[in-house]
C-alpha cells in the first residue's frame, strides 16, 4: 500500500482492545502476545493485509486502568487507530513479540462475529485522511518542548530533551501522547482530538495539570518510538 494511501470505504479490521495504550500515526507500539485468541488475530494479520487497530473498551476508559472481563465484551470506544505489522517475531513457547506501525484513525460502524475468538469491526478511516498526509514540520514544537522541560524540572518525568528536540513537530506531538502516563479518558481525548493542533492544545493542557504518581508507579513510560 502508498505510504500516503487508507481505504477510501469501509474495510474488516481486528481490533485489539487495550486499556491505558494509545497508538497514533507515525508512531510505533511493541507488543507482547502470548492469548491464545490474539495469537490468532496476528497469525491472520500476517497471513492478510497486515493491520491491526488497537482501540480502548469503554467501560474500562472510564474505569481508571480498571480491568474487564473480555468475555463480558465491553462496549468498544468509537475510535481507535490501525497499524501495520513492521517487525514480528515467535518465541520457542509460541508467542508474539510484533511493532505495530501507527498508520490512520479509525472510526467503528459496526461490530462483526467474533472470528477465532478476536474482535472485528467495519471501520471507516475516512475521516481521518488527514492522518497519512500531514506535514511532521507544520506544527512548531518549541511550546511542546518547554511543557517538556517544566515538567522534568519538577521532578515528575524524565526523557532525553536531545532526542525530542531532534522530532518534527508532529511526530514529537504524537510520540509523546503515546509515551506519557496519561489516565485512559485522557488517552481517549488525545486520541479523538481532531487535528495535530488541538491534540497540541489537549497535550499542553494535560502536562500543565502534573501526573497522578501512583500511574507513574504503577506504569513507567517507555521512551518514545517513532518511524
């Protein structure tokens, strides 16, 4: 598929519900399967197309990290985003460590049957062309950075401020949406902002706000990750 090409109609996507986790475009996401149903859900994705849309339940975003019961199938949040499988690798013991390559925003139409006990949706990333075509240089990352800097100065996080100052502005704004310890109504905002300047907005926002220190304890952000 052209780097700058979504579906143009709705498409069967898997989708990997996962409370707290955000992928966005330009971003990459490690991950570790080891379920049996979403073993099953990478083996048909690599047999296929190769994508993948993370997406958060919504009873578990609005829950604060809360755990669900997947046979209870929780409602699904309206909107998530799809990767590409980059990179995939299977252990001795049959499980998945892959990166998922953010690729577009996706809206669900609908829920499908379940196949091989994994979630579908008909998607529809239409909406969000905007996602594949951006300019990583046409946001100014200098407000990003100093929030950046004030946050470490109290003490409440730690990056490498060389390695963001080297990001576009874009890819810098969504590496660190990914990689911060927000609560998952917070990632869910950040997430369905609806361009690169209010998801900035939102971002500024939530950095001026601090981080809960029991998300930090409990979840460490990992460095950012991006393609």
């Amino acid at each position: 598929m052209p780097e700058d090409a979504i579906p143009t109609t709705p498409f069967e996507l898997p989708v990997f519900p996962l409370t707290g986790t955000l992928l966005l475009p330009g971003t990459f996401l490690p991950l570790n399967i080891f379920e049996k149903r979403y073993l099953s859900l990478v083996e048909d994705a690599l047999a296929g197309d190769g994508r993948i849309g993370l997406i958060q339940p919504e009873r578990a975003a609005l829950d604060n990290w809360g755990l669900v019961d997947p046979e209870e199938k929780p409602d699904l949040t309206a909107v998530g985003c799809w990767g590409e499988i980059e990179r995939w690798q299977q252990e001795d013991d049959g499980r998945y460590n892959i990166v998922l390559s953010g690729r577009c925003r996706f809206r669900i139409l609908q829920e499908l049957p379940r196949r091989r006990g994994y979630r579908r949706v008909v998607a529809d990333a239409s909406p969000f062309a905007g996602d594949v075509t951006e300019d990583a240089e046409s946001l100014d990352p200098s407000r990003l950075l100093a929030a950046v800097s004030a946050v470490q100065e109290r003490g409440e996080i730690e990056f490498d401020m060389d390695v963001l100052a080297a990001l576009p502005g874009v890819i810098l704004l969504n590496a660190l949406c990914v990689a911060l310890p927000f609560e998952p109504v917070e990632k869910q905002a950040l997430l369905e902002a609806p361009d690169s300047h209010d998801r900035e907005e939102t971002l500024l926002r939530l950095l001026g706000m601090g981080f809960d220190p029991s998300i930090l304890s409990a979840s460490p952000p990992p460095p950012p990750m991006v393609n």
